[in-house]
C-alpha cells in the first residue's frame, strides 16, 4: 500500500454462522465498492467461531479462530457480533468496547435483554453501537426510527416481524390448513425449527417489538415489559371467520402510547387485519413494520426479515456508517431514553375485538348478548349471525375497548345460558376510527 | 442560560410557504424533544419569505425578514432551503455553504439539475449537504439507500414518487374514469394544481428519479439523462385491459443496471404492474418505492409523499442529524459518484410490453401477428382473442424485449392488413422470470 493510501478500518467477527460467513464474503466481494464508499478499505483481521477446523464458505481460512477473547483483545477499529444469545456475546462486546472498537450487532436477544449495559459502555468508551440487523433483517429500519425520525413525535408502531409465524399464517390463510399442518410444512421447508416455540410463542417478536419501542418512544423497554402471545391458539375457524369479514390474522408486535401520553404499551399478539390495509398483503416470511407519526403519518418499510444475505447487507450499512464516522471524527447516536416514560400492563391497551360464539338458537339471544357487552362498557361495531339450530353462531366486532373491560364482558358471557361456547377472542388493529 | 448549558445550534430558514411554515412550527413545538434528541437546543434565528409583511402560522413575527441574502451570510450552524426552484435558490446555498452552515434542502428540481455543484461547495467548505424531504417527502428513503444499503449492491430502483398521478391513475381504476374526468377532479380537491403539466407530463418524477439513481448506482445522474413519459396518452381502455389482466397502471420512476452492468437506465414512463406485487396496492396520492438489492433483497418503502407537515417531519429528520454531526465532530456521506456508470438511453432497457390490438375477424390473423412479433426477436407471454366481427381485438404480452425491438415490431404490425389500429402500447413492471 502506498504511503498516500489511506488507512484500512480493521474489522473483527465474532460468529461464522450463517450471517457471520456472508458478512464475511461480502466484505471480500464488495470490497473495492466498500473501500470506495468509505473513503478506506476494510479489512477483515480475523473471524472468531466455535469449531475452528471446520471450513465455512467465504471465510478466508487463515483469519478463523476460535479463541474469541484474543481477537476481541486486538483492538479492532470494528467488532461485529453475530454469534447470538447473551453469553458469552454480552462480555465480548463489552471487552471490545473497552478495548476501544465500535460494536455492530445483530443480537436482538442481548438488546432486548440488556441494551442499557451496552449503550453505557459505548459512551464511556467513546464508541459506537449500531444494530440494524437485530429487527426485521434487511429492512431499513431502526436508521430511519433513530435519525429520519428523530425531528418527528412517533404515536404507534405495528409491525409484522417474524417470518415463521407469517409464513405459517398465510399458509393457513391460503390453505385453509390447521395451524399444525402449516407448522409442519414451514418446519419441512427450513421456516421453523424443530423447536418452533421462540417464534411460535412470540418471544422473538418480543425482543423486537422491546427495541422498536424503546426507539421509537425514547424510553427504556426490555423484553420483559412486553406481553407476549403467539399464534398456537390460531383455528382454521378463527381465519375462515376473518376471511368472510374481509380481514386477515398476522402476529403482530404493537407498540403505542397510552391515551394520557404518560405511558407506552408494548405487546405481541395474532391480531386481526383489514384487508386494505397495508400490513395485510405483507405474506409468507416477508416483514413489514406500519409506522404511525405525528406530521410523517402514516409510514411502511418492507422486506426480508431474516436469512443470511439480508441480515448481512443490514450489518454491512451498519459496518459503512461506523468506519465512515471513524474517519470523520463523528459518532452515530447514542442511547436515547430522555423522554422515561412508563411501560404499563396490556390491560391499559385500548383496542378492538372480534368475539366468536357458539350460541343457542332461539329469540332474545341477541339482545343477552348485546347486553353483557354493555353491561361493561364495550360498545359493538357489527354483529352477525350463522347458521341454525345446533350450529347457530354469533360474530361480534366491538369499538375500542380496554383489554380489561372486555375480558370481564368475556366472563359474563360464559355465565349466560344462551352461550354455549366462547370459540374465539381477537384482537382487531389496523382500522381508523372510534 | 447556564454556563453548563450547551450552546444551542442555530437554524435559519429560507422559504417561508407550506413546508417552511410547518418547520418553523415543529421547532417551536417541539423544542424541548429536539433538544433532548440532538443534546443542545435548536434555535431558530430567522426565516426569510418573499412578502415579510403577510402574517404566518407558525413563523414568530419578529424572525420574519425578506432579506434571504442577509440571514444567510449569519452564518447559522444549519441553514434550511425550503424555497423551491434553482434560482435564488442555488446562489444562497452556496452563500450558506461558503460562510461555513451545513444545508438541509428539499429542492428536488436544484439537486436534479445541479446537484454536484452542492455536493463540490459542501465539501470543500467541509459542511453537510442532507436532503431526505427531496424525493418522496416523508418516507425515510434517501438515508436508507445512502446509508442503510451501503454495504450492498442496488440492482433496481421501481418508485411511485409522484402523489398527483397516483391520484389520477386511482381514480381511473376505482371509477372507470376517463383520464380528463380523473384530472379535473384532482384539481377540484387540490391534488392537482391548475397547470398540471410538471405533474402529469412526468417531470417532477423525473428529478426524483435522477436524485434516486445517482444514490442508488454511485454516479452522476441529472434530470436531464432521464427519458420521461407522462399519463396523459393513458386512456379508460388500457385501464380496463390491465383490470382485465389482474394489473394496475401505474406512473412508475425506474432505475436500474444494463445487462452488461456497465450502465445505467433511468426512466419515467406508466407501467402495468401485476396486483399481487406490493407497488399494485399504493393508491391516491401516497407514494412508495420498491428497491432490490442483491443481498438484501426487494423491499419497500412506503407512505406520504408530500404535503407541509410530511415534508416538514423529513426537514426535520435531517436537521437533527446534522445537528448531531456538528456536536460531535462527525461529517454526513458526501457525493458518490465514484462507480461514473454510462447513463444509457431507454431504447437499450429490457422490459415486458402490453400491445393492444384492433384486428380483423378472419382465420390466420393471429398467426401473421405471431409472426411480427417473431421477425423482430420479440417473444409472446400472453395472447387474448376479444370481441367478433368489428369488435374483434387482440391483447399480447410479451417477454423482455429491448425497446428498440418494440418499436419495431408495432411498426411491423401497423404494416399488416390483419391490424386495423394500435390501440395501445404500454410497459409491464414488476414480473418475476425472463
């Protein structure tokens, strides 16, 4: 290199998993473009994995290791974390930053757990962390909700963030299927895992709707403050119903103001969508996050929420934006939690439901029914009876109503003797109006 | 104000209508959240207007002045240009730049026809030069392909960037209105202004989509280098053909490679899109544009595209993130231009094309047609027979084909006895495969 050349960035990587080996190809591939792009070349000092003697592709054979420690300790312009779960990825973050190097990561799990720990260590230090990658793969994102935001007042975010889920939804939806058909497909085809309960319970739609929270309302929220939900309770019938309302059923990870403005409810739960709107046509593993601001309006971002090459373009955006602050002089932004606002329970949440029943089939049912619902407060937008006889049933979709309110309109309606059976309760989001 | 207390980032304003009066709002609304936000509080220090005397919403009195040249030889950390058109314009952001303020414009038509002067002041001045509410108002998108997909590889750039034709267009398809009808109602409800020609003849989404392309594909690209088409030809017919077919039209701003790589092709023309894909279900005046990338993948950004409040929220956006550079020292991405692609003429772009036939109601017209197509290298995808007698007619649509090839195929095809008249040629966009 010539004395004129500028300095290479040094980037270390600490995970040669699926994301780690194409983030490690690409800075290979794209490496003149990515030397162009940042005013220097980037180069990858070592990649850090639990078997070292086995070949990855795309990974330079003689930059693997498996002492993760060590590499940590060279003081990398950049350490990229993509190795997952809180240990050991917490510590070695931690000694990175001590060590002087600005962080990229995609762990979801350690920010949601435990982004306070991180966000402090990188102002002490005096270096960056960025984590695009972490929510909805390559989708920008968390870039526009930090900084193209930033001058707006965020009200709602709703967003469809974990394909596997999705994907099973749809099939359902498309299918017709039983959520345990649609799982097992999802499960042959490579969208779910033998273990599908981190998706299917929507503990990994959590994690990201805690750090989309926390971003888009400046206040801190943590994968436990989120009420959480998954789809295993989602029936064929549930989705048959929402069809013939022209609705469909995603999980959705919602997070909102309450209406004193003093508070922030975060949750995850199948909901039901209106087919005009945006989210509905979001299919298959796609993601998509509905973005609700106070002079933006109403805003969408989609795309490919997960797999390899997505999730390393979003850490290689990532990996420009830190080295071109390096050379700059510049930092990206820091943690942003001034506003402190409260995490309150779901039982604040204000939203609409829908109410499947299972009803006797003789006069004055109705009129029971109706008065349970506002015997509680809960004001009813449509209703519709099927069927006769043994098979008679009710569809109920209310106003918006607190979560409390309707679960006590619930409970008077399994006491009255003209419901046989509650089939379905569910949530309604996506609609304007009362 | 304290000693302790950070000094505050000075703001000047030039341009004082719908979008200048929003920014000033926002910055007196939102002080308290701007300052947390950027950790010094934004100060507006004047806003220039052509007509000081006329009272604003939002503009403090006393900040008014009709003398741009002189607030902006203040030297404001930040000057915001919210006037519009390329003189005085350009003049006062290079004034700004040379007395060392970093710029936030939403100037489409200046950056379009003369952005690399801007990009050249802003960096010999060592200065920022951002621009989000340029192209597609409130929607995050330049940051994001700025920066967000800076480590990846842009193959395609499919935007619906201008409000007043989508309006138009949607109206055509919901009401089965001629397009005169759609216009006048545009106009009637203030999406469309009296002289609709920068509209609906394509220009405005001209100049976005050369600010588009030039971030996209890293070269220089001008209003100028991009072939423009707007909707006035597109009639209630081909509406209903595309209906027909399971597609929308659509007036589409598209950028992409040449097949070699070795160019590019920009261009504004209305396009079939198939309703399945996610720019068929932007309608009315919002805005969305669809990126593939080759790790990433596609995505799409969607929302409001423009509008004072919208526009002013992306002003703002980047207000702060300039302010956040000044106090830390940091420098936003400069112009990027290195990969000096060829702009190429759309007579070398490949696309899909919808030809609309009158033809004779005889035996072997189908057959002399076919053969058109053939002789000039034009594949056939779809081929539909209508109507009998006077009435009969024919719809193809066909695989990639270079435009030069279609031209020549409709001259063909204007030759044959079998076609009585071409009733319509249009692009289709959006379609997986060859």
């Amino acid at each position: 290199m010539s004395a004129s050349s500028p300095a290479p960035i040094t980037v270390a990587l600490l995970g040669g998993g699926t994301v780690g080996s194409q983030v490690a190809r690409l800075l290979v591939d794209n490496a003149a473009d990515l030397a162009a792009r940042v005013g220097a070349p980037l180069q990858l000092i070592g990649v850090a994995v639990r078997d070292a003697s086995r070949a990855r592709d795309g990974v330079p054979a003689h930059l693997v290791t498996d002492d993760a420690a060590s590499l940590t300790a060279r003081g990398a312009d950049i350490v990229v974390e993509v190795m997952g779960g809180i240990e050991p990825a917490r510590s070695l973050i931690l000694s990175a930053m001590a060590a002087g190097s600005s962080v990229v990561t995609a762990n979801k799990a350690l920010l949601a757990a435990d982004g306070g720990t991180l966000y402090r260590a990188a102002a002490d230090n005096g270096v960056d962390l960025y984590f695009e990658a972490s929510v909805a793969g390559a989708i920008p994102l968390l870039r526009p909700l930090r900084e193209s935001l930033a001058g707006d007042r965020v009200e709602k975010v709703l967003g469809i963030v974990n394909g596997t889920t999705n994907f099973i939804l749809t099939k359902m939806e498309s299918e017709g299927a039983d959520y345990s058909v649609a799982l097992a497909e999802a499960q042959a085809l490579g969208y779910a895992e033998a273990d599908p309960t981190a998706d299917v319970g929507g503990h990994d739609a959590a994690a990201k709707a805690a750090i989309l929270a926390e971003l888009a309302f400046h206040t801190r929220v943590t994968a436990d403050d989120v009420s959480c939900e998954g789809i295993t309770g989602v029936t064929a019938a549930d989705v048959e119903a929402a069809r013939d309302m022209g609705f469909v059923i995603k999980l959705l990870a919602v997070a909102e103001r309450t209406l004193d403005d003093s508070g922030v409810i975060v949750r995850v739960h199948p909901a039901m969508v209106p087919n005009d709107h945006p989210l509905a046509s979001v299919r298959n593993a796609f993601n998509a996050v509905f973005v609700e601001a106070e002079s933006a309006g109403a805003m969408m971002f989609y795309g490919r929420g997960a797999g390899g090459a997505p999730t390393a373009s979003a850490v290689l955006g990532d990996l420009v934006a830190v080295a071109r602050n390096r050379i700059s002089g510049g930092r990206g932004p820091g943690e942003s939690t001034y506003a402190g606002l409260h995490v309150r329970s779901i039982d604040e949440a204000r939203t609409r439901y829908y109410v499947n029943l299972d009803v006797a089939d003789r006069p004055g049912v109705l009129a029971a029914i109706a008065q349970a619902f506002a015997d509680n407060g809960v004001s009813i937008q449509v209703v519709r009876q099927d069927g006769h006889g043994d098979d008679a049933g009710l569809i109920v979709r209310t106003h918006l109503a607190t979560e409390g309110s309707l679960r006590r309109t619930v409970d008077n309606l399994r006491m009255l003797d003209a419901v046989k059976n509650v089939v379905g309760v569910m949530r309604v989001e996506g609609e304007a109006g009362p």
